[in-house]
C-alpha cells in the first residue's frame, strides 16, 4: 500500500515538475482552446482537403482534433511540455486520429509547407513567431490568432466569438 502511494506521489511530483519546467522555458501558460470555440474556429478557416495545418503550441491537441473533422490533408502539432505531448499522442490513439504530434520548440520547425497556422499562445511569443512564419511560410498562407493579435499588420477578418468576453473571446484571421 505504501509502495502504491510513494509511486502516485512520485508521478504527481514529476508532472508538476515536468510543467514547471516547460512553463519556464516557454513563458506560455497551458489553457486549452475552450470546448464552445474549438469547432467554431475550426469552421472560420476555410479548410479543404488539400489544407496543410500546424498548431505551434499544441497542448493536448484539442484545436487540431476539432479541425481533423473537416478533413485536412496534414495536421501537425509541435508541444515542447511532455505531460501535453503524450496526453495528446494518448487521445490520437484513442481517437484513431491521423494528427502527427512533435515533441519540439516551434521556433526550431520547418513550418514552410503550413496553408493554415494556429496560434493560441502570448502576445510576445506571437509577435516572434510571425517573424517567423513571415520569412518561411508561402503567401496566403493563413494565420489564425486567438485572443492576441499580429501587431503592425491588419486582420482580415476578426471573428468575436465570445461577445460577453471580448478579450479572450475574439478569432483574429490574418494572411502572410
Ligand atoms: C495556451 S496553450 C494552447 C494549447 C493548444 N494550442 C490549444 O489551443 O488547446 C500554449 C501551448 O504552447 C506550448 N508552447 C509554448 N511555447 C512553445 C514552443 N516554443 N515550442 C513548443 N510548444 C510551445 C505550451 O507548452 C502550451 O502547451
């Protein structure tokens, strides 16, 4: 029985820390794309069947799992957080999914294939990685932010999606 509680405790003691750690290396809190938002967001971005999707930041892969219903051709997501990484490759085997999940800093990824991109992450870290997508992704590719927007550069479409949560309720749709 002690055995039983030492291993519970011991495994509790390194997902915190696993977390912690991610936390510090990425500044980048992990909130899930809520549940009411997932299929609504997913439906504002025009996916088809030749579509290419990246969720950088991917946590569980809740965004990518809403979006695999429309039938993309590719969906990848990079996580750098262990814990989320293999929770997500947990529910893709349970779900028979095809979304492929990388253990790896986004900022280190070849995104240059990427149609649609999908960031739910911080205002900082989203500026930084639009410099990135800017200099390697194709023209028209499709920028997809939640809550943060692009700074210096207009969305084409904002969608609010939360009218009674205006900050963290708003689809910012931009194309590179
Ligand atoms: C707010 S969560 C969003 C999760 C998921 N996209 C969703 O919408 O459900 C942001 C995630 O980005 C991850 N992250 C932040 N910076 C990263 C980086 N440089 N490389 C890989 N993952 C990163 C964090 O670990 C966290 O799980």
């Amino acid at each position: 029985m002690i055995f039983y509680f030492i291993f519970i405790a011991a495994a509790a003691l390194s997902i915190l820390a696993y977390s912690v750690v991610s936390f510090w290396r990425t500044r980048v809190p992990f909130v899930a794309t809520p549940n009411d938002l997932r299929k609504r967001i997913a439906a504002a971005l025009s996916i088809t069947s030749e579509s290419v999707i990246y969720d950088l930041g991917s946590g569980r892969g809740t965004f990518l799992f809403a979006a695999e219903s429309y039938h993309p051709k590719t969906l990848v997501g990079y996580e750098l957080s262990p814990v989320h990484y293999w929770l997500a490759l947990a529910i893709a085997r349970l779900r028979h999914s095809r979304v492929k999940f990388v253990r790896r800093d986004f900022m280190q990824a070849d995104i240059s294939k990427a149609t649609i991109i999908y960031l739910f992450l911080v205002s900082p870290i989203v500026q930084k990685v639009w410099k990135k997508i800017k200099s390697e992704c194709a023209p028209g590719t499709i920028v997809a932010t939640l809550s943060d927007t692009i700074i210096g550069h207009p969305s084409y479409s904002t969608i609010n999606l939360r009218p009674h949560h205006p900050r963290t309720g708003k689809l910012y749709l931009y194309r590179v």
